[in-house]
C-alpha cells in the first residue's frame, strides 16, 4: 500500500448558467450538464481513462456533479458513491445571481461575508466556515477509507477550493485567490498523518480549447 492517499479534486463540468458566472449553490435551480458541460465530462473520462490509476469515485448529490461523476466512472468501470456533504455553499439569497449583481443589491453584505468566514450571505445561507467544517469531515473520512488509494472527488468551486486551501493551510481569504473552472482537475496528496500537499491546481489541458 502507498504512504499517500491521493484525492483527484474534479470540478463539476458547465451547466447553462456557469458561462454568464451565476452563482448556483445547493439552495438554487440544481441544474445539470449543458451540452458543453457533457463534452468537458466526456473529455476528463478519457483522460482519466488514459491515465488511470484511480480506486473510487465519490460525488456530490447535485445533479450537475452526478452527472460528470457518472461519465467518468462509467469509462473508468466504477461505481459512484454520493457524500451530501461535498454539496456546494448555500449561497442563500445570492442563488442565480453574478456577483456584479450581487454588489449592486447586497453591498454592505458583500462586503461582510468576504470579509469573514462567519458571515452568510443575505437571506441566510451557509458561512464558510459551516461548510469548510462539513468539507474537512469528508476529507477525512475518505482518507479512513481509503488509505493509500486514489480517490475521484467531484464537486464545486467552493468544496473543492476549501481542500485546496486546507491542504495549503492557507487563510481563510486565500478562497478568493484560487480559479477552479469548470471540468478542472486539481490534486491533493495526504501523507499517513493527514498532511496535504496540492500536487496540481486547475488542470485544464484534458479539454478542447472549442468547448
């Protein structure tokens, strides 16, 4: 068995409002793939086929993220397993908006929650901390589970930034500074006392540039 535990952090591919940058949380619309957003989980399944080496599969229950985990695991002969808790923020009042729009009704409460992790936003969704605590309990139940593999994790720019910033031990802003576009790969290693190590950040290479 391995001394690293590796987690494949995917990305969610596009779903019709990604493009125009609208906030989709786990309070919103649940959306699923676009026809874009099925060709960017097409591509990342052969991709991960090409490369292999991958145990499990593990996704958020939102439709967007079933649908790209499916893909992938039906190319790599896997199972999916859903974890609740890799569902994206609850973005409250904010769901379906840009944050343009979002700056322009709620500035006073833009300004709070990027501010502080304690802070939800308008109308009463999740703070980050709330789900930065959810997140890290999945982390670790996975590298319980799964020590010494390598393990598919498909979810949201939020849930996946927060294993990045944690594997960093970065603060708590560092979210803000982080691009993790749609159908992106980014890679965690934890060795056998939990410390992570990012590995890659945002891969996007596996995807047509036409897309």
């Amino acid at each position: 068995m391995s001394d690293l535990t590796t987690l494949v952090l995917l990305r969610h591919g596009e779903t019709l409002l990604t493009p125009e940058r609208r906030i989709s949380g786990s309070g919103g619309t649940n959306p699923g793939l676009s026809p874009a957003g099925r060709r960017q989980a097409a591509e990342t399944a052969d991709a991960l086929a090409r490369r292999g080496g991958i145990d499990a599969v593990v996704t958020s229950p939102l439709r967007r993220c079933q649908e790209t985990a499916q893909a992938v695991a039906a190319r790599l002969g896997l199972s999916v397993r859903a974890e609740a808790d890799l569902r994206e923020a609850d973005f409250g009042a904010w769901e379906g908006l840009t944050f343009a729009e979002v700056g322009a009704r709620y500035p006073d409460d833009l300004k709070a929650w990027l501010d502080s992790p304690e802070i939800p936003p308008s109308g009463g969704g999740e703070t980050m901390q709330q789900v930065t605590r959810r997140v890290a309990a999945v982390r670790d139940g996975l590298l319980a589970r799964h020590a010494g593999a390598t393990v598919l994790v498909v979810s949201h720019v939020a849930p996946v930034r927060t294993l990045l910033r944690l594997a960093l031990q970065a603060p708590p802003h560092s979210l803000f500074r982080m691009e993790v576009a749609a159908a992106s790969l980014s890679t965690v290693t934890y060795d056998r006392d939990g410390t992570g190590t990012v590995r890659a950040l945002n891969d996007t290479g596996h995807l047509n540039a036409s897309v």
